[in-house]
C-alpha cells in the first residue's frame, strides 16, 4: 500500500512530536465514500452512519456536510452527535437491552427507534401506548447465515433481533412503522445482502403501516484496498428490489441504510514510532511508542484485522524485499498487546515510523481505559 502524498507530508511534518502516537485521516475519501451511498438511484432513502465506527466530532461533521445522517447505539452518541448539531429527523437509535431508564431517555429525544425483542416492545407500548416503533428483525435460517468479523448477526447463533416466530406473534402489526435488519459486518457479497433483504420483504407484507425498510450496513473493506464494495451493482440491485417491494406493498417504502466501516476504513491511519528492536533468530520484534488499548482492532480481532503496515524512513516511505519475520508489539507489560504477527517486513530500526492502513473505522472509537494509554490525538488533512 502506497501513501499518499498528502498523508506522507503530514507524518513527515510531525516527525518532531517523535513520542506521539496518532490518528490522521483523509477528509476527502470519507466524503467521496458518503457520496457513493448518496448515489443510490432509490429515491425515497436516508443513509445513516454508524457512529459506534466513528465518533469524532470533525469526522461527524465531514459527514453531516456530505448531507448523510446518522445512527447510534447509545445515549452517550446521541448526545455527542446532538453536539455537533444532527437533528431528531436525522438520527436512528437502535439498541438493546433498554432499562425503562434509557428508553425514555432515547425517547425524549424524538428519533427513530427501532427495538430487539418482544419484551422491549411491550416496555415501550406500556411506556408509549400511542406510539408507533421499528423493530429489529433476525430472518433466523431463512438464509444460511454468515459468520462475519463480530461474529453472527442473523440465525440461531445471533443474539439479536425478534425471531420469525416472535415476528408472526406481535399481536397489532399497525403499531410497526418499520422494520430493521442488519446481517454482518465486512460483506461483499451482494447476493447474500440481497438474499437477506428479500427475506424481511416478505415479512413487510404482514405489517400494514410501514414507512421504511431499514437494511442495516455490513458493506465490505478490504485490508490493503486491492478489492473494493462494488457499489454500482449494490445501487442497481438494491435500487430494483426497493421498486418490487413498494409495488407490491403498495406504497414507497423508505429504504434506510447505516454504513459504518465503508465511510471512513479506508481514509483513516494509525501513526506511530519504533522504540525497540528485539532480534530473535531470524525473527524481528519491533516495539513501538503505542499500545494495542489505543488502536484496540487487533486486540479484539487478532485472528482478522489484519492491517497493511507502512514504514517511513528518513521522510521516505521504505518499498524493499520484506523478508524478515516481523511480529509488532505494544508499549505494555501485557502479554497480547500486539499489533501485527508473524507479517514480512524490510529490517527495521529504532526511529522509523510505522503506519497502519485501514484504521478509521472501529479503532479510535474502540479507545479503552485498561493498561492506562491516552486516547490518541486524531487529525483530519
Ligand atoms: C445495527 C447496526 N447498523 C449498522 C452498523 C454498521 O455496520 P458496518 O460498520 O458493518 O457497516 C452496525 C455495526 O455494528 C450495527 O450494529
């Protein structure tokens, strides 16, 4: 993976600030990446980002300008986005677990909600009697599930969402005005989001008051960007299926959809500087000036989120034979504080930067207190 020069300059400007660790992003690729889903041909639709993949405030901005909306899954986000300035219509609240608490919390701020189970529902109609709700859908094994990055998020194995048997029980359908599906993370496969949205399409037919179809995210980013979404045949596919599903119902049903990963994966870097060099054998193992509790992907990940790392030497991004066995730690005690394992890299010294592809979505958002690292500084070029 090549840098940009624009990222190149920036790091090699700050190469002074030797013991910071950070974040820079691309400002440009996160509204080009907003504008592929403002693309869509499906005129009736509202694109919501996902916030739990990014909630700096310039990130969110970038985003509001690109005229996309947003979706969260906590109080704490939905303040943070109130902040930089979203209003009730354009944000989505989708959760779980809610204590009478929270829901009325989320409630009070007028936004769309869409809830996980029948016991939620009935809290709300008790809570609400009057108002009208989304509700999460799991189409079960209608379609062969995927195990994706986080696991399950449709079948048996998945945690969320009503079953098809706790579907067909909702006693009054009308007081559904929408319906919510989300089938994984990291997808490309257009047949398999496509297979799954036909499955809540069915469904859609049993409840007479709907206004929208929300499809969720799942859209694909691949490691070294060498394999992208095809987002022209999504637009096609989905745009066709969305025309079917409102002739059939008889009205134009609003197709929602929340990317998270898709809109800044890509744009997003995590900087940081090498501190130490063990040499084991024909083994390298380079410490860095970060933890793992700062760019927490490959701690939670460490079998998947394999991230393109770059080296920077003397302002020069280094291209050579990666022949030694490289494994990246952190500046911890802590045993899988590890970056990258076992990957081929050129011989590194102390002093060169190491950047990592790939890092903005789900890395600075996913900052954790353990170990006791700063949140990393973010900056947007
Ligand atoms: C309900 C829901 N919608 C959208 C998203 C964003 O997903 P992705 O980043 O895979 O596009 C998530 C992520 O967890 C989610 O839970």
């Amino acid at each position: 993976m090549t840098l940009n020069n624009k990222i190149l300059n920036f790091i090699n400007n700050n190469a002074e600030d030797e013991f910071d660790s950070y974040y820079i992003y691309d400002n440009q690729k996160i509204s080009e990446q907003c504008q592929i889903f403002q693309n869509i041909s499906y005129k009736n639709k509202s694109i919501h980002f996902a916030t739990m993949a990014n909630i700096n405030p310039y990130f969110l901005r970038i985003v509001k300008e690109a005229k996309i909306n947003v979706f969260v899954n906590s109080i704490l986000h939905l303040e943070e986005i109130s902040k930089v300035g979203f209003k009730n219509k354009e944000i989505i609240f989708t959760s779980s677990a809610l204590s009478n608490k929270i829901m009325k919390h989320a409630e009070s701020f007028n936004v769309q909600i869409n809830l996980d189970s029948p016991n939620q529902l009935k809290q709300w109609q008790k809570l609400f009697p009057e108002k009208a709700v989304g509700i999460r859908c799991n189409i079960g094994n209608k379609v062969k599930p995927y195990s994706t990055h986080a696991g399950f998020f449709i079948g048996e194995k998945s945690r969320l969402g009503f079953t098809p048997e706790e579907i067909a029980q909702i006693s009054d359908k009308s007081k559904i005005k929408g319906l919510h599906l989300y089938v994984g993370t990291d997808i490309f496969d257009i047949d398999y989001f496509i297979n799954c949205y036909k499955e809540l399409a069915d469904i859609a037919m049993d409840f007479p008051k709907l206004e929208y179809l929300n499809f969720g995210g799942g859209f694909g980013v691949s490691e070294n960007g060498e394999k992208q979404f095809n987002i022209s045949e999504y637009n096609t596919r989905v745009t066709e299926l969305m025309n079917e599903i409102s002739l059939s119902y008889g009205k134009n049903l609003k197709l929602i959809l929340e990317p998270g990963r898709i809109i800044g994966g890509e744009a997003g870097y995590f900087v940081s500087n090498i501190t130490d060099i063990k040499k084991r054998g024909d083994k390298q193992l380079v410490g860095i000036n970060a933890s793992t509790v700062q760019f927490p992907r490959p701690l939670l990940y460490p079998e998947t989120a394999k991230h393109p790392v770059m080296i920077i030497r003397d302002g020069i991004q280094l291209i050579s034979d990666k022949n030694h066995s490289t494994t990246i730690y952190g500046c911890s005690t802590y045993s899988r504080d590890i970056f990258s394992e076992n990957i081929n890299l050129p011989e590194l010294r102390i002093g060169d930067t190491i950047v990592f592809g790939n890092s903005g979505s789900y890395s600075a958002s996913s900052h954790m207190q353990f170990l006791g690292f700063p949140k990393p500084k973010e900056f947007f070029v």
